[in-house]
C-alpha cells in the first residue's frame, strides 16, 4: 500500500511538473523567434508566454480534478468494504 502511494505521488507530480514547465518553454522559444520573425520585440513574446501561462492553469486544473475524482473513488470503495465486512461473530448478551 505505502508503495503505491508513492508511486501515486510520484505520477501526480510529475504530471504537475510537466503541465507546469512544456507549456512556459514552448512559449518562450515560439514567442522568441515570431519576435524575432517579425520584429515586434517584445509583443509576441508577452502575447505568447501569456496564453502558454493560460494553457498551463488549464491542464493543472483538468489534471487536479482527475486526481481527485481517482482519490475520492478509492476513498469510497475502501469505505464500502469496510462497512460490509464488519464485526463477523456478534455476540448477543
């Protein structure tokens, strides 16, 4: 169990991680060369680190929603399995 748990953990925040750093670095060298491309320092870079900051919030928002519904599922059939085992041998005084 504990070592799922750190695999789990590990997964979420590299998932993170990824959601955090691709979109900001793709924007950084795309906004650098539309600049440099068009001669509009530094518009399109701003332009362009904005809406990869915007993708950026979404995939952190889709993923922590996904992340929690899989934490609330296993919540709730841990939660049913413990409730239907109960106490076996009850005894009646």
């Amino acid at each position: 169990m504990k070592n799922n748990s750190l695999n789990a953990a590990l997964r979420i925040m590299a998932n993170i991680s990824a959601w955090i750093a691709f979109p900001v670095i793709i924007g950084l060298y795309l906004g650098k060369w539309l600049d440099n491309k068009f001669g509009t320092d530094p518009w399109l870079f701003l332009i362009t680190i904005a809406f990869c900051f915007l993708v950026s919030v979404y995939g952190l928002v889709v993923s922590a929603r996904q992340e929690f519904k899989k934490v609330e599922k296993e919540y709730r059939s841990e939660s049913t399995a413990k409730s239907s085992d109960g106490p076996k041998n009850k005894n009646i005084s």
